[in-house]
C-alpha cells in the first residue's frame, strides 16, 4: 500500500493528471488515522489485560499462601495502569481533523513521552517485582511457620556463625540489593525490549510512513 500510494503521488504532481495533493493528503490521513487507531487498541486492550490480570494474581496468590507477592504485584500495577491511562486519554485528545502530517507529529511527540516515562517507572517496577516476590515466598506461611523463617534456621543450622540483620542473613540483604540494582539499571532497557515485542511493527510503519511524508513535503 505504501508503493502505491507513493506512485500515486508521483503521478498526481509529476503528470499533473486528475490525482490532486488534497486526494493524496485524504489518503494519508486515512492511513494515519487506521495506524494509530490500530496502536490505542493495542494499548487499551493491553491495559485491560494488565487490570484482568492483576486481579487473577491477587485471587490465587491468597490460595498460594502468598498474599505479601499479590498485594504487591497488584498495587504496583495499579499504579501503572493508572498513569498509562492518563496518558491515554492525552492520545485521544489529539486532533484527528488535522492533517496526516500534524497529526503523526503530535502522535509521535506522545509516543516519546510515553516512552520517556514508562522506562522511568520500570527503574522501580522491576526491583519492586523482584522484592515482591522474594516477601511473598518469605511470609509465605507453611504449617504456621514462614518459609523465610524456616530458611535461616536451615542456614544457622549448617553456618552457625551467620551473621543476621532483622533476622535477616546480611549476605542474603546484599545479594538481593545487587540484583535490585540490575534490575534498576536495565529496567529501562527491559521495557523497551517489552515495547519492540508488542508495539514494534505498529511504530516501525507509523515511523515509516512520517518519513514518507516528511520526504514529500520536501
């Protein structure tokens, strides 16, 4: 469809036949408004799936004896959700009435701010996943003992001379402050990796077809 388009182009302002700019401009903002249609479905649903989930994991974690991990994994995603639907109702007010161009620009200065935010929240989404499910398997509470309790009595047991914080053995504390810094460090990097795996073919043509009409309008 973008050849053709392309072609279309040409032939209305090369061969100066009936194709006008204003038929090419109708097509253009056809296309953008499909694709970025297609993108806030896309979204919407995936919010959906998240607020659907969330609750699922809520119900089963107190089945699992793990209601610390639930709670967790529920209120951090809350929270995610409820930023990335504010976000949302940014998208819908853009003004589809522009033209293509205006309106890919606008789409696309979103679309980076979006992105901008969520790779900031998931410095903290994904250490928060992390400790939430290192406290949900803790307090998970296995015949009226916590695991986490019956962990270091097995520790103590083969390394008496463990040195503990809080109850806590302090080599554990760091390791699980090591791998909370990871998860900060390339929390961004891991978002976008999600991002490429759900959105990426949606953004590749809408980043294709505003370059198409920035060469154009040239």
């Amino acid at each position: 469809m973008e050849r053709s388009i392309e072609n279309i182009w040409k032939e209305g302002f090369q061969k100066n036949d009936d194709l006008t700019a204003p038929k090419i401009g109708n097509l253009y903002n056809q296309k953008s408004i499909h694709i970025i249609d297609k993108f806030k479905r896309m979204f919407r649903n995936n919010l959906i799936a998240i607020v659907v989930g969330s609750f699922v994991f809520l119900i089963v974690s107190w089945f699992l004896h793990i209601p610390v991990m639930g709670v967790l994994f529920f209120v951090t995603l809350m929270v995610l959700v409820f930023i990335n639907k504010s976000l949302l109702n940014e998208l819908e007010r853009i003004d589809q009435g522009q033209n293509s161009y205006q309106y890919l620009k606008d789409f696309s200065q979103w679309i980076k701010k979006q992105i901008a935010i969520n790779k900031r929240l998931s410095a903290f989404i994904y250490p928060i996943f992390f400790m939430s499910f290192i406290l949900g398997f803790w307090f998970n509470d296995a015949e009226d003992v916590y695991l986490g309790e019956r962990l270091v009595k097995g520790i103590l047991h083969l390394f008496p001379d463990t040195y503990l914080v809080f109850g806590v053995p302090v080599t554990g504390i760091i390791i699980a402050i090591l791998i909370m810094s990871v998860l900060a460090y390339y929390g961004g990097r891991i978002y976008l990796w999600d991002l490429n795996i759900i959105y990426g073919r949606v953004l590749k043509k809408l980043d294709e077809l505003l370059t198409d009409l920035e060469s154009l309008r040239s």
